[in-house]
C-alpha cells in the first residue's frame, strides 16, 4: 500500500510534510507521526513539519519548523489529512520539488501530482500512519506514538461517532504498547477556561432553526469580539448543537476577521458533504466545512435552505 511513497521518500534528502488550513489534532499529529516514522527508517533524511499546528499540545509534543523557500524547493512534500494542494496551510506547497499525499478524506480526484494512499473507511489519518508503521514495522518512537495516538482520539471526538473502531482500538493499542502518553493527551483534551466556558454558554442559548429544522448559529466578528473568542475556537464548538431529538443537521458560520467566513456543518442523518462542495467546500459524508468569501446573510439563508431540501429528501 506504501511501495510507491516509500520509494519516493527514498530519492529525497528533504522532505517537508504539510497540514491542512485550520490544523486540528488529526493533522499535527499525523505531521509529527510521519516524521517519526520517516525517521526510524531513514536517520539521515531531513524532515520537517510546517504550518501553525496545534499550539495546546506544545507542552508535550514537538513546535513546528520554520523552514527555509530554499529547503521547500529541493523536498519532497507530503500532504496529510487533506485531499489536495490548495487545502494546504503553507501555500509554499506548489512550490516543493515532488509531491505525495495520506489522507482520509472523501477524494475529489483532484491530486495528480504524485502517489498517494487514500482509506476513506479509515477514522483519522493517523489511524493510515499507524496501519503504516505496523505494516513497514517500524520501532515507532514514544513522541510518535503519542502524536498518532492524538489524532485517532481527536478526528473520532474519543470514540463517539457511530462507526466501527475495531482497527482503531487495535492501532491504540500498538501505540500505547509503544509508550503513546494518554494521561498528557487526556489532560490538554479535558482542559478549560472560563472564557470557552462563556462561548459554549452563549452558543446554548443563541442557536436557530430552520423552517425546515437544521440548527444553526452565525457568529459576527463584532460578537466573536465581544466573546473574546477566534473564530476557528466558536467553529470547534460546533458539537454542542449536535445529537439533539428530532434535529439531524447542524451548522455553524463564524466570520474572521479578514472577513471570510468558516463554516462546518454536521449530521447524523443525511449526508451533507454535497452541501459543502456547492459552496466550495468538503469533507467527510456527515462532518464538513468551507470558507464563504464574507457575511452575507442571504447566502447563509441559501445554505440552510439547501441542508433544509436534503433534510425534507432524507425524511421521506
Ligand atoms: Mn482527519
């Protein structure tokens, strides 16, 4: 399954592996996880992280690099956990010298510079790295082992999804045997402060709903000021309007403060990755997300009436 990227990692002194915009646990995780694995087998190659990465897990887990334009033109980059270039954080990506990609994500057929090793089926990409490290049998280190660990509890919220973790509890468990630190991973997951405490509060007692039921919150800059919350943390918060009785669709539109807007929409009854796609968006069949180029409330409207419509399709 990774003949043809271990081949290419081979040729590279240099290889730079990038995340997704907006990097999550799954993402750094699987950036630090590959570069361990790469490590284990090749000692002298170069390997470098790039990106924003998950700032609450540096007290355990590695920063990221800064990394050279002179470096990024000679290496080989690996996408993770995204299904194209321009889904890349660091848009120096078009500039490296030869491309790969591992990734779980619904594929758009769009990547074609390079091998790659899509799974779909799997829950995280690090459940990929992990499968990768057990079929290469690499002596995965302790770092390693807990950035893969990381982003399996992350990308399945600790296992709450409906859906199989046989293969991901087997995974787990290689890497707990390999020394993955669950008590830090648990610490930082669980750890809180009184300003989320406010945001989770005020999405509670603000949220909408649609004519047709899809529960849904817009947060304007001006009010994400006032809560002192990023955007990207009220689009984290997106989970709180979830699993309520009778309503299978949430969303969420947080404004930047450049103006874009993030947007994640969510379900657990009819596919709603489409809904992202039409709005230059996607994802995962029921956990998607995109960027609209700014608030506008009538196109917000258009999104809900479109979720509405596969919700009215779902229902009959
Ligand atoms: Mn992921």
């Amino acid at each position: 399954m990774f003949e043809e990227i271990i081949s290419l990692i081979k040729k590279y002194d240099s290889i730079v592996i990038f995340g997704h915009i907006n990097p999550d646990g799954d993402c750094y995780g699987s950036q630090i996880g590959l570069r361990e694995i790469i490590h284990a087998l090749y000692p002298n190659k170069k390997v470098f992280i790039t990106g924003t990465g998950c700032p609450r897990f540096f007290s355990f887990l590695p920063h990221m690099d800064v990394v050279s334009d002179e470096v990024i033109k000679e290496s080989l980059a690996i996408l993770v956990d995204g299904n194209d270039l321009p889904r890349m954080e660091d848009k120096r990506v078009f500039d490296c010298a030869a491309w790969a990609k591992v990734d779980h994500h619904i594929d758009t057929n769009t990547f074609t510079e390079g091998p790659q090793v899509v799974d779909t089926n799997a829950n995280s990409c690090c459940d990929i790295l992990t499968g990768m490290a057990q079929e290469l049998g690499v002596d995965i280190s302790p770092i390693g082992a807990t950035a893969l660990l990381l982003g399996i509890i992350t990308d399945s919220a600790r296992f709450q999804f409906v859906t199989d973790y046989s293969v991901s509890f087997e995974r787990a468990k290689y890497l707990i045997d390999h020394g993955a630190d669950t008590t830090n991973i648990n610490r930082a997951l669980a750890k809180t402060d009184e300003r989320s405490l406010k945001g989770r509060g005020y999405i509670i007692t603000h949220y909408k709903k649609s004519k047709g039921g899809v529960i849904y919150i817009v947060y304007s800059k001006e009010k994400l000021h006032r809560l002192q919350l990023s955007a990207n943390a009220a689009s984290n918060n997106i989970n709180l309007l979830g699993n309520i009785e009778g309503y299978p669709i949430w969303c969420s539109f947080a404004e930047y403060d450049d103006g874009r807007v993030r947007v994640e929409i969510r379900s657990n009854g009819p596919i709603i990755q489409p809904c992202a796609a039409r709005i230059g968006g996607g994802g995962h069949a029921y956990a998607s997300g995109a960027t609209l180029p700014k608030l506008d409330y009538s196109v917000i409207d258009d999104v809900i009436a479109d979720l509405d419509r596969v919700l009215e399709e779902w229902r009959e």
